[in-house]
C-alpha cells in the first residue's frame, strides 16, 4: 500500500488501475478505499500508540480494491459519463475481451472536454462547503473525509483559505510512519487554496485550473473574499453531462 499511496500522490491522480502480470485488469484502487482503511486500522487500533504502522502500509492492495471493477469496451465519453455519474465512480476501466486493461475514462478526461467551456463555473459547483479545522488532526480530518465522501477539506485559517487533500495526508503516513504524524495539525498538511471569483469564473477557467492544480479542485470566492463554493473534477463530470442545460444549480 505505500508504493500504491506514493505513485498516486506523485501523479496527483485518485485512482490506480490493478492489474496481474498479464495485463488483466483484477480490481480499481481509490484514495478513499486506501483512507478508509487506515481509518479503520486506526479506530480498530483505539489509541494511537497501538496504530500498527508497519502492518498497514505493507496491506497489499488487492486486498483493499474495489473488485470486481465494473468495465466497458469501448471508450464513448457520453456513456461512460453516464454511469460514472449513476454509479458515484471516478474511474471507468475500458477493457478487450479478454479482460486486459486498454484504457479508461477519468473525470479528468472531462476537465480536458471543458477547456473552452464558458459557461458559469457557480452554476455547476458544489455550495454545501464542509470545511475542516486548523487545529484538527490529521488521523480527525481524515476520518471526517471518509465519513463526508470527500478528498478535498477547505480550511480557513485567518483570513485565507487553505486546502488539505486525502492523497496528501495519506503520502505523510508514508513517509513519515510515526505516531506523531497522525497528531500533528491539519494546517500542517494544508497549501493554499487555488481559487477563482464566483461571479465570473467559467466552467472552462475552472477545468483550466483544476488540470494544472494538484489539488484538483478550486474555491469559488465572493466579492468580499467568503469561500462560496467548491469546484472538483467531480463537478467537472456533471457540468459535462448536462450538456447545454441552463444554471441547473443556483446558491
């Protein structure tokens, strides 16, 4: 599970394909089925000094992978769109007959459709900010990321806004596997949030910087410098799937 945590952190990416010697795909790895689990070890574990670091990043994947992996074989950005956004999934396998892993569809891959998009970037974002506490832990806020189903949490420390990522925190367990690094304060784990105006920023502008971002997500900010909303690649897929629908979301 650490080689798995650090290629993911190093191509800043949320999901990882499994695949055997043959090129067969056997299961679909996630951040959040990597979170998951260490959160588990841990409220399994009760105290942090009994938190086996050493047992938890030598979990082979397959044993935590999401299998088996739904798939199709043809890479059809419409219809994969559609059961990504049906099935809650980040990553859609395409395979050949036999199984072997040819390519995918990747929320990513929507971002890329979207480039040129000028549509309002509000009107697709997500409104309901949940935002996390500087002084949380890190073994806390990611805990509150896999109950709320994020891989993102918005802090505001000051008058400005910061960001920590599932990926990020789990890289810090990687590479520095003691108990003090899962006490250590969110803000530690945070950098500055990439962010855009609410009013004006376009679904384009946002698929832009959501591309180049390694946070793979933005703020939208008001006038008055308040976080309004979130922009993911998740989003990014939904303004893709409505196609020309007008605003479907207003704050």
């Amino acid at each position: 599970m650490e080689k798995a945590i650090r290629l993911l952190a190093s191509r800043a990416v949320g999901h990882a394909a499994v695949v055997d010697d043959e090129g067969v795909l056997i299961a679909v790895l996630s951040t959040k089925d990597i979170g998951r689990y260490v959160v588990e070890a841990f409220e399994d574990a009760g105290v942090v000094e009994r938190f086996d670091f050493k047992g938890v990043l030598e979990t082979p994947i397959y044993e935590i992978s999401s299998q088996p992996a739904y798939v199709v074989r043809e890479k059809k950005l419409d219809e994969c769109a559609k059961i990504m956004i049906e099935r809650g999934m980040g990553f859609l396998p395409v395979v050949d007959d036999e199984g072997r892993l040819r390519d995918a569809c990747t929320e990513l891959d929507y971002g890329l459709e979207l480039v040129n998009d000028r549509r309002p970037a509000r009107c697709y974002a997500t409104h309901e900010l949940v935002m996390g506490d500087p002084s949380d832990t890190l073994i806390e806020a990611l805990g509150i990321m896999i109950e709320k189903g994020f891989r993102r949490l918005p802090v505001r420390q000051g008058n400005d806004y910061h960001m920590a990522t599932m990926i990020r925190l789990l890289a810090a367990i990687a590479r520095e596997p003691r108990e003090e690094t899962l006490l250590r304060e969110l803000a530690y784990y945070t950098t500055p949030a990439p962010r855009l105006s609410y009013e004006n920023a376009t679904i384009g502008e946002a698929a832009e910087l959501i591309l180049s971002a390694p946070e793979r997500a933005l703020l939208l900010i008001d006038g008055e410098g308040l976080a309004r909303a979130i922009v993911t690649e998740r989003d990014l897929l939904r303004a893709y799937a409505a196609g020309e629908e007008e605003c479907p979301r207003q704050s």
